[in-house]
C-alpha cells in the first residue's frame, strides 16, 4: 500500500487591528497518493425495522437497499447486518460477529434480509452499541456503519443515545439516511455529528438501494485509516473552536484530544483521495504594533502520515488598509457557517410561528446561498420562501410548504459550496 500524501494550507487574516485577540483560520488539507480500496474495512448496516417500516414499500426498499450495499463490498470485506427495533438483533451473520464478503456470504446474507419483518419500537443507541461490538472484534482499518431510520428515536430516553455517542465517539464513522418525512433530522444529525459521518433524506424508499450502493462503494474507497488534524499553539495561544466546513459543515470542537502539553488532536475519519476545509479559531494575547506572532501550527498525524504545518502567523497595525482586508477563504467559509445556521435558526422560527424571525433569518441565507454561489442552497430555499430579491435577501414566506421541501432544506443546509476560483 501507497503510503497516502497530505497537504496542509492554511488561509488567515495575516494583519490585526490593535488589541484584536481572536483570529479565523481556514485550514484547507488534502490527501493524495494514496492506493484506493486497498485497507481492510468492515461495513455494519443498521436497518430500522420497527412497526412504522411495516409499509410494505417501505420494508421492501429496505431490503433491496441492504443488498444492494452488500453487493457493492469488494471479496474480503468484513460486514453484518442489522435489524433496529427498540432492541437490536442480527440478521446476517446469525451470531454476533462479522462475516467477510464473499459470492456465498452475498448469496447468505440476501437470503437472510428476504426474512426480516417489521414491528416493536425505536431505541437507536442499541443498535449502535451492538455495530460497536462488532467492530471491536475487528482489525479492520476503516469501520463504517450505515443506518436507516424512517422514524424518531421514541423507545429511550434522549440521555441514552447522548451517552452512547459521547462514549462512541472516534470508535468508527456512520452514515445516516432517513426514509420519508417521520423521522427527525436534529436526531440523525446528532449521530452523524458525533461519528463523523453524515445524513441525507431519501424522498422515497425507491431511491434508497442505489443511495445505500454509493455509500457503500464510498467506503470501500476510503484508503487512508483514520487520522488526525493535530493543532498546536504556543503558551499564549488557543484553539477555542474546530469546525469542518468542506464538504460540509460540522462542530469538531468537542472532539478533541489533548496529545501534548501545547498541541490538540482532532480526529478526522478515514480518508479517500480528497480535500476538507476547517476552520479553526484561535484565542491569542494581543501583541503590540508591528509585532509578528505565531500563534498557531496545523499538521495531519496518524495513519503512517505526517504532514509539513501549515502555520498561522499574525501581526498588529493601526493601518485600516491592512486589517480591513479580510482573506477570502476565510470570508467565504465563515460565510457558509453563516448560511447553515441562518437556514436551520430560520426553520426552526418558522416551526414556532415566528414569522418576523424566519423571514429575517431565511432571507439573509437566501443573500448569502446567491452571494457564494451556492446553486442547490439556493433552488431548496426557493422551496420555502418567495424571493423578491436575492441579493438584499428581501422573501415572503411560502404559506404552504412540504415537511419534504422543509426537511430537505434542513438536512441539506450544512452541505457547502467549495470556494470557486478567482475569475469565475
């Protein structure tokens, strides 16, 4: 195997006014080098099958969408199968390991998931527990599960599943999908937050067994095991926040590890050929006029890697020429931060019946969804409100909206654009 490449770049306001003691840094890292598909993984797929995916479209989608997966794990990967309820139970193998993908594992496991039926509650943490024990019985590099979920997590107290994912964190990465519109986004996000993953809404269950065929295939493409973005600042300096914000936006600040005494570690997931975007702000003692501070360096650790730092080097000026620029990247990413909190505070008013609150708040995501270029945030938006002037951000809130076209808009409002180049 390829041992992978990652480059670090880091984008900052170079120059700050007098006093400033807080500065944004974007921190942009690429993998390239690496050999695809050639770590072991192990791939656990969660199948809700709980009384409300008795809809026999539903049950059958389902099962077509677990196969469809199964047939897209290359010879040698480890897998099982899992059946949710407000219990979990293995559907494929039969005992609580993992199997390893083969044409008569295939042939076995499909047969098994022809059995499944549908009934009992929702108690998620349960069936994570249970894809955490089968991944601690493997050596595998990359571990990813895949849940589906048509409903809300109503069997077990909310602390239960916050305390399953404070306790799983970092132990492996999970896809979420939620089927139809009774399930809760605040909920899957939550998971996918805390795993490293991500959630999507499936319209309908038709669409689920080529969506589960590309998480799948994701996965086998992930190369690179899991590694860290490692953030080491000096004595007078600190990390106060860490955020992804390409592909999509996501609170890692909770994540990190202290792994000396002036450096932090963040975990990032496995890797495939693939570039991130995170941003990270830094707390620092204002230094004086002219004076020039390193206040931060970022480097990619772990996985047999190690990249060069990207530094964070900043100074102090009474020219408002000089701290007035603000760096582009910096802008743009802080901007689609802006724009995923905007959609999801304006929803969320809209919900309570504030309707002054979700048109300013959904009206300013519409100015920024049309001043990033942000197409499909702006085509979902126009779903929710009438837009009488994009760049102003000036909208009239839709009387009658879908909970499809709400939920998609929410699930969908941390998804980013990346940075278009300069001249286009």
């Amino acid at each position: 195997m390829t041992a992978p490449t990652f480059t670090v770049d880091v984008a900052h306001n170079k120059h700050l006014a007098r006093g400033t003691a807080e500065v944004d840094a974007i921190i942009t890292v690429t993998a390239t080098d690496a050999d695809a598909g050639t770590s072991h993984a192990a791939v656990v797929i969660m199948l809700d099958t709980s009384a409300s995916m008795f809809r026999p479209s539903k049950l059958a989608a389902a099962r077509r969408a677990a196969c469809a997966a199964i047939d897209a794990l290359r010879d040698g990967t480890a897998f099982a199968v899992l059946a949710g309820t407000d219990h979990a139970e293995m559907v494929y193998p039969e005992e609580r390991r993992l199997a390893v993908a083969d044409d008569d594992t295939r042939a076995d496991a499909r047969q098994a998931i022809k059995g499944i039926s549908a009934q009992g509650g929702t108690a998620m943490s349960r069936w994570l527990w249970l894809a955490d024990e089968l991944f601690s019985s493997s050596r595998c590099e990359v571990k990813h599960g895949i849940l589906l979920t048509d409903g809300r997590n109503t069997s077990e107290p909310a602390d239960d599943l916050a305390k399953a994912l404070a306790r799983l964190r970092g132990r492996f990465t999970c896809t979420c999908r939620g089927v139809g519109t009774d399930w809760e986004v605040r909920e899957l996000r939550q998971i996918a937050d805390a795993l490293l993953g991500d959630v999507d809404i499936v319209a309908e269950p038709a669409e689920l067994a080529a969506d589960f065929c590309e998480i799948a295939a994701r996965a086998m493409r992930k190369s690179v095991p899991d590694v860290a973005l490692r953030l080491w600042t000096p004595q007078h300096s600190e990390v106060t926040e860490l955020r992804q914000v390409d592909p999509s936006v996501a609170d890692l600040t909770e994540h990190g590890q202290r792994s000396q005494q002036q450096a932090i570690d963040f975990p990032t997931g496995a890797w495939e050929q693939e570039t991130r975007a995170y941003h990270a702000r830094i707390s620092m003692r204002p230094g004086g006029i002219g004076e020039r501070m390193l206040v931060c360096r970022a480097s990619i650790v772990g996985g047999g890697t190690q990249s060069k730092p990207g530094k964070v080097v900043v100074s102090w000026t009474d020219d408002s020429g000089r701290y007035g620029i603000i760096d582009p990247t910096v802008a743009h990413y802080t901007g689609q931060e802006e724009l995923a909190e905007a959609i999801q505070d304006g929803l969320a008013a809209r919900r309570d019946g504030d309707i002054e609150t979700a048109t300013g708040k959904l009206g300013r995501a519409v100015a920024l969804a049309n001043e990033s270029g942000h197409a499909e945030a702006s085509r979902l938006l126009s779903k929710v409100v009438d837009v009488e002037d994009a760049v102003t951000g000036k909208v009239h809130l839709k009387q009658k909206v879908s909970a499809l076209d709400e939920m998609t808009l929410d699930t969908r409002s941390v998804v980013t654009s990346r940075m278009r180049p300069s001249g286009t």
